[in-house]
C-alpha cells in the first residue's frame, strides 16, 4: 500500500493562531479608560493573557472619545474612533 495511505489524515493547524486576536468598538466602548493598550486590554479581561497581535475591528458602536495606542486598526474602525472624538497613534 502506497505511503500516503498508510499514513494518519490530519489536518493544518497554525502555531500562531493562539496569539492573534480581534477586539470589536462595542469592547472598547465598555472600558472605563480613555486610553487603549494591549496591557489595558488584558487587564480588563477582553482578551487572552496570550494574544500579542491584536487588531481593532469595526464590529459595533463607539460613542466615546478613547485614544488607542499600539494596536492595529482597520480602516472602518479608525473612521469610527475618529468621529467619537479620539484619536489612534
């Protein structure tokens, strides 16, 4: 029997998976700060203790002015934090 038979069918899973994650405007809109980080966001609990590449997507509303520091951004979300007021650097 052929090799590729023989062996188990398994499938593809990434080593980087674990430590990417997306944060959405309604999460950041229930902060209590007025500055967004990574620590922030950990610290409040929105994301794993393991995620390293975060990326703010526009998923919800924001109606506060938050100055978010750090994170990647998309262009939807950055409209949207723009017109609530603050600002991303």
């Amino acid at each position: 029997m052929p090799l590729q038979r023989r062996l188990p069918k398994r499938g593809f899973k990434s080593l980087n998976a674990t430590f990417k994650a997306e944060v959405r405007l309604s999460d950041l809109n229930g902060l209590a700060v007025g500055e967004v980080d990574l620590l922030t966001l950990k610290q409040a609990g929105v994301l794993s203790v393991l995620a390293r590449d975060v990326r703010v997507i526009a998923s919800g509303e924001i109606t506060k002015a938050v100055t978010v520091k750090g994170l990647k951004v998309t262009a939807g979300a950055k409209a949207a934090i723009e017109a609530a007021g603050g600002s991303v650097a």
